[in-house]
C-alpha cells in the first residue's frame, strides 16, 4: 500500500495527501475493502455510498481487482449512489447508472436489488416523492457506513452546488431535484460531446444524509481541484462551497487527495 507523503489535521478532518491520485485510490478501496467484513458482522451489511465521475474510476477498479481474486466480496453490501443526472434513462451510456454497471455492479457480487441509482426517469411531479423514499431506504438500512464522495470545481458535493442558504438551512438539505450549476454543466461537456445536451437538472442525495453517513472518504485530484479543496477545509463553513459543510461532522471525514490538489493547503 502506497503511503501519503503529508499528513495533516484540518477542520476536523484527517487528510493524507498522496504523490499521485492511484495512492489515494488505493487507500479508498483498502478502506472499504476492509469495512465491508466488519460492518456485515456486526449489522448483516455493509451500506456505501458511492460517487461517479473520473476521481473514483480506479477505486472501482481496485474493488473489481479485490473481489475477482477473493479479497472481498459485496454479497453483504448496499449500495447508494450519490446522483443521477434528470432526466435520464439508465440505459444511456452517459447516465449513473449505466456508469456504475460499467465500473462496478458488472464485475462483483452485488445483488440486483442492492445497488441503488436514484431514478432519472421517474415523472417531474413524483420526483420529490423518489427523493424522499431514497432517503428511506437508506434510513431503513441503518445508514450509510463509508460515503465516497469527488468534489466539483465549484466546492459541489453531490449535485448539492453553491447557494447562499444559511448553513442551519444547508445540513438539513434533504435528497431531492435540482438544477445544476454552469461550472458542473461546463465540466460535463467533456461527457456529453456539447454544452446543449448536458441535462440541466439532477437528483442529488442531500446533505443530511451525506452528512449522517459514519465515515466519508473524499477525494480530489489536479489542480483544478486545488481552490475547492482548500475552501472546503481551510475557509469559513458555507453553503456556497458545499464541501466546506463537511467541517461540521468533526472526526469522521477523511481526505485523500494528491499533491496538485493538496497545493492550496501546503
Ligand atoms: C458524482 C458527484 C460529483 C463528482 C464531482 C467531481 O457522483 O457526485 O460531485 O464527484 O463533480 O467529478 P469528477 O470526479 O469527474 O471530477
């Protein structure tokens, strides 16, 4: 296992700042890799919430890699996927869904109805509803353990994106419908081929339940991700960069990060 090359207590956080993003990578996977046994022994399952985009790529990977050669197995293990772009089918190749198939649920042992995509298709007027119920069944399976999360340019966590709530407003921020920020729809661009065929909405877990999880693993890479990271841990607590709400759950948040984005913070 790759060891970080600093590590540093910020805001309540433990963050451990790796040479290159696959130390990092390799750290998230060993984390739940070896959360997975412990929480399917004390609570007949392991419940993760799980991020798309590049960042957690390679920790796909790495779970892949572990459970094909008997290391772990996800036959104990819910999963819960942070967003969806709305509306989506799950059949196209650009939605979450389809994202997780290809880099997880595919290649390991998880059960049909254990990994979790919020519903891109559900109708407008019901989408609070699907919202809500998510939320529920997360509750019901007693809360995530370990929340992988990437961060936005703009600081978003989720497709939860800056906004000038006041931060008593933010935490209580619930799963729901949102529209997306320019800068997210500006970074999707590189996905969907041109600025007019990125979704502008999403359903996105909300704070609280992101907040609620037992331990949250975030990741960032490059230098474009620098100002989000520093924001995030060394400035004020606000809704306008959602990742800096992760500094009001002291102890559990663990960021793994590489040098470019670690650059803000050194
Ligand atoms: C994805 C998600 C987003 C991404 C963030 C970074 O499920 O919730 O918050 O983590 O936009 O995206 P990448 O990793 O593509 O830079």
């Amino acid at each position: 296992m790759t060891k970080p090359i600093r590590r540093l207590e910020l805001a309540g956080a433990d963050v451990k700042v790796f040479s290159k993003p696959e130390g990092a990578c390799e750290a998230a996977a060993g984390k739940i890799i070896s959360s997975i046994p412990i929480c399917a022994m004390v609570r007949g399952q392991a419940v993760l919430g799980l991020a798309t985009g590049s960042t957690p790529e390679p920790v796909y990977a790495e779970l892949v890699k572990a459970c094909k050669s008997g290391l772990c197995s996800f036959e104990k293990v819910s999963t819960y996927n942070l967003d969806e772009y709305y509306p989506m089918g799950p059949l196209d190749p650009h939605s979450y869904r389809s994202y997780m198939h290809r880099h997880l649920f595919d290649h390991v042992d998880i059960a049909p109805n254990r990994g979790h995509v919020l519903d891109g298709t559900v109708p407008e007027h019901f989408a609070a509803e699907h919202a809500a119920l998510f939320d529920r069944w997360i509750a019901a399976d007693g809360g995530l353990d370990v929340q992988l999360l990437g961060i936005g340019r703009n600081g978003h966590i989720g497709f939860n994106e800056p906004s000038d709530l006041a931060v008593d407003k933010a935490l209580k921020l619930p799963t729901r419908l949102v529209e997306l920020h320019p800068t997210t729809i500006a970074d999707a661009v590189k996905d969907f081929g041109a600025e007019g065929l990125v979704p502008r909405h999403a359903l996105t877990m909300g704070i609280a339940p992101i907040l609620g999880a037992r331990s949250i693993v975030v990741l960032a890479f490059g230098e474009h991700k620098a100002e989000a990271v520093a924001r995030s841990l060394r400035g004020p607590v606000t809704a306008e960069v959602p990742g800096s709400l992760l500094q009001t759950v002291p102890g559990k948040v663990t960021w793994l990060i590489d040098r470019d984005a670690a650059s803000g913070l050194l």
